[in-house]
C-alpha cells in the first residue's frame, strides 16, 4: 500500500466518475494527488471523498486550452515536489449519428480527448523526464478500436489517443519514461447514465463477464501501471472491459 508514498499524481478529470475513483486509489497509497477538473464547485467534496483530502490539491482548467495545461502542471509540482505520473482521464461525448453531427460536436470532443491529452502531456514531458519512475497513463476506450454507430467523433478521439501513446512510448523510452493506455468498455458513471431504452440490454450481452464495469476496476489497472511492477511495460493498450474486446 506504500508503493506510492510521496510520489507526485496528476488526474485530469479527476473528482468524478474514473478519475475520482483513480485519486482515490492514489491517495490511499499514501501518492500526492492533484485533482484537475474544468469545474470547482465540488472541489472540496471530492478531495474529501477520497479519504484523504489532505494529500490531495484541486485545480480548475480546462485541458483543452495550453495556459490551463501549464497551470495544473505548475500545480502539481508545487503540490507534489515534482510530476511522476500524469493521467489523461478527462473526456466527453457528443453523441450523434454522423449525418446530425455537428462541427462543434466534433471540435468539441477532439478539443478534450485528443488534443487536451496532447497539451497536458506536452506540458507534463520535463517534468515526467526527471522524475526516477515517471509514467504517462491516457484513458482511451474500446470503442476506439471496434467504432461504433453515433459515436464517430468520440472513437476518433479514443483511437488518436492510442495512437499518441504509442507515439509518445517510443519517444520516452530512452528517458525511463512509460506511456500507456487503459481502454475501459462499459463503466458505471454519470457518462454512461442515461441510455436509450433498452440499450443495457443490448450491452449487456456483448459483455461475456455478464455485469457492467466499476470505477474501481478501472482505477487498480491505472495504479498497476504507475507501480514500480509495471517498470518494463510500455506503448500498451489494456482493456478492462470484462472481456467486450478480445
Ligand atoms: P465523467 O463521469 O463524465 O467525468 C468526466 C470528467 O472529466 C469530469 O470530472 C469532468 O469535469 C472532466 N472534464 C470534462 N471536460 C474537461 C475539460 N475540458 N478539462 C478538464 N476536465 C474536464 O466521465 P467518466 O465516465 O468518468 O470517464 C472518464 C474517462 O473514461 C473519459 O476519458 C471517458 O472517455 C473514458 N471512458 C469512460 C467509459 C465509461 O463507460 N464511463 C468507457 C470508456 C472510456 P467536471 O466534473 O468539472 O465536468
């Protein structure tokens, strides 16, 4: 459980949903945890949710804009004395058959996803280069390898991010640094909440684990990733998706 003692974490994302359930998971390892998140209003209620708000910091930005980027960087080396491990969590959907698709719903969706993955990353890359165990985890999703019907924006946004961290595993590698992604497939969050009738259903029987995934089943794979143990993985993509994508 010491694993983590003292190591710097940025989550983006981080105080809902995965990326709550991610802080949590590092804060109880004894990690200093910067929680980013576009919105401030539950600040305090979810560094206290993860038990130890104490070794947790709130910054509110958007991952999409550089300045924002740069700032919660900057906040999580005051925080934590440094940056071993950043988690691009943050994500969004704008849902929608290709032919009512609107621009900003694709601009929108690559802005967070993709590019925000790419502004934090560049802005996180010093940082994680000096660090003795630094690891880049990006949040992608299995839609992002099998596409799927009113989500063309979304599965664009989640294949690029595959991409970019195989892209960024190569060019690390030689600085200690890893670069992976976890591709959750159906997750019980707020995203995932309201589905067309009879869509559970449907989903369901894709799932040969025959149950919907938790935050926590995501949350253990990322910290396994950051660990010490995890030290010669690198350029992955790990599902975790009772057994969806095979
Ligand atoms: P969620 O409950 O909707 O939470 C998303 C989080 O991202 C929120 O904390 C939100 O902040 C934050 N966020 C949104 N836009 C942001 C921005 N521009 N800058 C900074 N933070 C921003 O989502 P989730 O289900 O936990 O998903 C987390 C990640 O897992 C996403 O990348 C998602 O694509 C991926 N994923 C989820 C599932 C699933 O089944 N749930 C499946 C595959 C992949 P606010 O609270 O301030 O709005």
């Amino acid at each position: 459980m010491s694993d983590f003692e003292g190591v710097s974490v940025l989550v983006t994302g981080g105080s809902r949903g995965i990326g709550l359930a991610i802080s949590k998971a590092f804060a109880e390892r004894g990690a200093k945890v910067t929680m980013m998140d576009i919105l401030a209003d539950h600040a305090d209620e979810a560094m206290a949710a993860t038990g130890h708000p104490d070794r947790c910091r709130f910054v509110a930005g958007d991952v999409s804009d550089a300045d924002s980027a740069s700032a919660a960087i900057d906040a999580a080396v005051e925080h934590g004395g440094g940056l071993d491990v950043l988690v691009n969590n943050a994500g969004i959907t704008r849902d929608t058959l290709l032919m009512r698709m609107k621009d900003a719903d694709w601009d929108q969706v690559m802005g967070v996803n993709l590019k925000g993955t790419f502004l934090m990353t560049k802005a996180a890359s010093r940082r994680l280069m000096k660090s003795p165990r630094g690891r880049l985890i990006n949040i992608a999703s299995v839609v992002g390898m099998t596409g799927n019907a009113g989500q063309a924006n979304y599965a664009a946004s989640k294949a690029g991010v595959v991409g970019f961290t195989k892209s960024i595993a190569k060019e690390l590698a030689g600085r200690g640094v890893t670069a992976n992604a976890v591709a959750p497939g159906f997750i019980q969050t707020d995203m995932t909440a309201e589905l067309p009738e009879g869509a559970a259903e449907r989903l369901m029987s894709l799932i040969p684990m025959s149950r919907l995934g938790t935050v926590e089943d995501v949350a253990e794979v990322v910290v396994f990733l950051a660990s010490p143990q995890a030290g010669y993985v690198t350029g992955q993509v790990i599902p975790v998706d009772g057994g969806m994508v095979m």
